[in-house]
C-alpha cells in the first residue's frame, strides 16, 4: 500500500536559535537495559529465564457572547491564549496565559479549580500574579496537581470571562528510569526538553463535579476537556538550534516567534531538541511526522510508516482523524504518551528496532496512534477507568496487525497478551492495583482479550458498527463505561451479562 511520498530534509521551518549547535556528550542516546516503559513494559523477547519487569476585577473584563460577533472556534469552548517565552539553557520558561471561560456549570461560580501539573515538581511552578480583569486574585493549593483560584467576580451560567495567568516553570530533569517511580515525561534531559501539562488548565465539569485526581503510582489521571489553543513560543538566550515538535503545525513570525492554533483539543504539548531529523509523509492529507535521532534513521522511518499505516487504517475502521497532522516523537527517555497530535515513543523501541514489523516501535506506534481515537476524540476519565482507553488502544494493535501483517497476529497474541498470563478484573482504577504489572496486565492485556471475546460474540459487523459509533457520538466528550458498552448492547440480541462478569469487577457483583 503506498503512504505517500516520504520527504526527507536536513532541516525544517521550525527551527530557532543562533549561532551553531552545540555539541551534545550524547552519554544518553542509548537506552539502558532498564525495561520499563508506560505503555508496555517490557523490551525484552519474553524467555521463561527473564522476567520482565513493567517497568512509569472587576467584571468590566468579563464579557458575554454576543450573537453574530465574529467567533474564533466554538464560543462556549474554553480557549487558551498562551505566550511562552522559553529560555532552555536556564530550563526556566515564563508563560502569559488567558483563559477565556464560558461558565457551563449550570449555577454562578466565584471559585474555579485549575489543574497544575508543574506544581507537582519542587519549585517547578512560580506565580507572579492572577488577575480577572483588573481584580487580583488567590490561589489556594487543594492538591499537589489543583490549585483554587477565589475572589472572582461572580460568573453567571451561561457568561464568559478571563482570567489573565502570569507564572514562570523550572523545568525538572528529566531522571533516569527507575523500578520505583513513575517515568517523567516534563522535563529536560541533555538533548530535549518536553512541554507536557505545562500550563494551568481548568477542569472539566461533569455530573455536578470537578473532575479531578491526583497522581497515582501508574497510570494517567488528567481528565481533559476539549479547548481551542493559540499559542506563541519564543525561545530566548540559547546558542543552539531548537527543531519543534508540538501538537500543531506552527509559523514562525519575522521575529523568529511560532505561533501555532488548535482547536477542540484536548491539550496542547511541544518537544524540542537541537538533534532532531524528520521524515515525514502524507496520508489522506494529513501530515504525519516522525522526530527521531540521527543514529536511529531507520527505526525513525518504520515509526513514520507504522503511524501512517495506523492512521489510515483507524480512519477507515473509527472515524475520519480530526487533525491536519499527527507528530511522533521519539523519547529521550524509556516511556511512551500520548498526546493530543503529538505521541512519544520510547528510544528503547527504536534502539531494539531489528528492521521488522515483529517488536515493540511498530506494535506502540499503533497502539500511540489508536490514541488519538481513544484519547483525543472520545476522552475517558483517565484515572478512574482507564481500561476505556487502554484496553481499546491495546486491541487496536490487534486490529493493526490483523489488516498489515495477519500473519503476526498470533505472535501478537502471544508475545503482547498471552504470554504474561494477564489476570484480573479490567475495570479498576489506578489507584485499585497492587503494581504496574497488574495494572497492565488487567487493564491493558486483559481488556484486549475482553475486546476479542466481544468481538466473537456479537460478530464482526456489530463490533465495528459500535465502535464506529462510539468514535462519532463521544467525539469531543468523556465517555463512560455504559455509555461504549451500552452502544454494544445496541448493536446485538446477544446476551452480553455472562461476558461481562468475566471481565468486569462492576457486573461479576450483580
Ligand atoms: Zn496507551
């Protein structure tokens, strides 16, 4: 099948400094034989010798809509106009942030959570002020992830107003994996620094609450819902080129600045490195583009395919892809995310690459893609039922191989799924298991075989007709667990109770 022309490039636009690149110790371009890795887990063949360990004021300024004025987005949309001055030798960068707020709680609001990931690290989040209008407000930790912001002026139902954030970020290094703490991904290491849950957001609201959590020991725990972005990145006081990944395409101004917009996001993230080489193709008219490190070029240009495969696939099966483009980048560091547009994929991956579909970059790129699917287009509370996601990405993998490489399909069952005897009830939150390996091994690996069962119980059309639909009717939303599983019931006779009890902690106690 052809993907579309590959361009390759020395360079690209997004590229920002002065003078010449400096030189990298490149003492981190390997991957240790630490294995662990979000996603997986595992980067090892399974052996029956190796255990493999899973791994990480005034109200004058508020304004209301007002009918037939000129829109950017969606007006009942929150949007975020983020200016970010980066300043990477120092790993410091200070943000302007106005969050335009169109009140949908269904009553007047004088407090407001915000969710600030940075302030989890020490001294990583500094404020310098927080204004509504020209009234200053407070800020009140809840969390060590949420903070409240008080004295608001009050906010009607149905009312828009901004709130105008100043605050400067120490970025934290990025530490070296580790069997006892979570991989990070914010952060820095030698030769790139990622901007993931950088900036303050506000919460969805849902059900008559905030949807809020804190970190647990594995897993994701950040509900996003969907926002427009405009953001400006400058990157000052650095000797070093800066190539750009980000969850957009940006264009740089005649001051050297990005600006880069997005809509109906779930969030907005970059990656920068100063040795960055890009490949990249097309796919129904969508950029995909692969940010790797020179000495991985050929795992860097298997990724690409894989997304590009993936991509058109899951257009075909889910729904059409919502972006005009879709970045994956490799990660300096033994984990793999996703994001919304952008995805990194472990460099264990890319180091292990053997030059075939049969491993772990082709099997994640598929499974980091589905995410934008299951993720991006139908969000999920990450934290509280995290196989909605998981499991569904896992079996798209499946699906992935199935249609690609069907005669892989049984290796996949065995090396990805049966080989780690996957027990447990798939439902649980992150803060329900015992480890990482149970986490993955009932969420992830066990929600795919609870998929394949579905799948062979009400047959093909059922299947992909429901998840079709889910893809189409949550767009934009947070789905729940009845409202996927209920939309299978609504596509079959078959009764689903006998299934579901072997799988699902929630239906085995009814
Ligand atoms: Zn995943």
């Amino acid at each position: 099948m052809n993907f579309g022309r590959v361009i390759r490039r020395n360079f690209i636009a997004l590229v920002i400094g002065l003078g010449v690149v400096a030189c990298q110790s490149g003492s981190d371009a390997l991957a240790p034989s630490t294995t662990r890795d979000t996603e997986i887990a595992t980067l090892l063949a399974p052996s029956p010798t190796v255990q493999m360990t899973m791994t990480f004021e005034l109200p004058t300024e508020e304004v209301t809509p007002t009918p037939g004025r000129p829109s950017f987005g969606d007006e009942t949309l929150t949007k975020y106009v983020l200016r970010i001055r980066l300043f990477p030798a120092q790993h410091q960068a200070e943000v302007e942030e106005v969050i335009r707020w169109v009140n949908d709680t269904g009553g007047a609001r004088e407090e407001l959570p915000l969710v600030i990931e940075a302030a989890r690290y020490p001294n990583g989040f500094e404020w310098l002020s927080a204004m509504q209008g020209e009234q200053t407000l407070t800020l009140e930790p809840e969390m060590v992830n949420v903070w409240k912001i008080k004295g608001m002026f009050p906010v009607a139902e149905g009312e828009m107003t901004e709130l105008t954030l100043n605050y400067r970020l120490n970025l934290p290094e990025i530490p070296p994996p580790s069997d006892t703490a979570k991989p990070q991904i914010y952060g820095y290491t030698l030769r790139q620094i990622n901007l993931v849950d950088w900036y303050p957001f506000i919460p969805p609201f849902k059900d008559n609450e905030w949807l809020v959590h804190p970190p647990g020991y594995f897993g994701e725990h950040q509900v996003y819902p969907v926002s427009d972005y405009e953001v400006v990145l400058e990157i000052l006081d650095s000797s070093r080129e800066w190539l750009v990944a980000a969850s957009a395409m940006g264009e740089m101004d005649s001051e050297g600045r990005f600006h880069f917009s997005l809509q109906r996001a779930r969030n907005f993230v970059f990656s920068l490195s100063p040795d960055y080489q890009i490949n990249e193709t097309t796919v129904n008219n969508i950029r995909v583009a692969s940010y790797y490190f020179k000495e991985n070029a050929s795992a860097g240009e298997a990724a690409l395919q894989a997304t590009a495969q993936a991509l058109e696939l899951y257009s075909k099966l889910f729904s059409p892809y919502s972006r005009a483009q879709l970045s994956l980048v490799e990660a300096d560091f033994l984990d793999g995310m996703e994001y919304d547009g952008l995805y990194f994929l472990s460099k264990g991956f890319y180091n292990l690459y053997d030059g075939t579909p049969q491993g772990y970059l082709t099997m994640i790129a598929a499974h980091e893609t589905a995410h934008q699917w299951w993720y991006s287009q139908v969000a999920n509370d990450q934290a509280l039922h995290p196989w909605l996601d998981e499991a569904l990405c896992t079996y798209s993998e499946r699906l992935f191989y199935e249609n690609y490489y069907p005669d892989l399909v049984t290796w996949w069952w065995f090396y990805r799924i049966n080989y780690y005897q996957p027990a447990g009830w798939i439902d649980g939150s992150i803060y329900d298991y015992a480890g990482y390996q149970a986490y993955r091994n009932a969420v992830y690996l066990r929600g795919a075989q609870f998929f394949e069962d579905l799948r062979q119980a009400i047959g093909e059309e059922a299947f992909f007709a429901a998840l079709s639909d889910y893809a189409q009717q949550y767009n934009g939303k947070i789905a729940s667990p009845s409202d996927l599983l209920d939309l299978f019931r609504r596509h079959t006779t078959s009764d689903l109770d006998t299934l579901l009890r072997q799988y699902f902690s929630s239906f085995s106690s009814q």
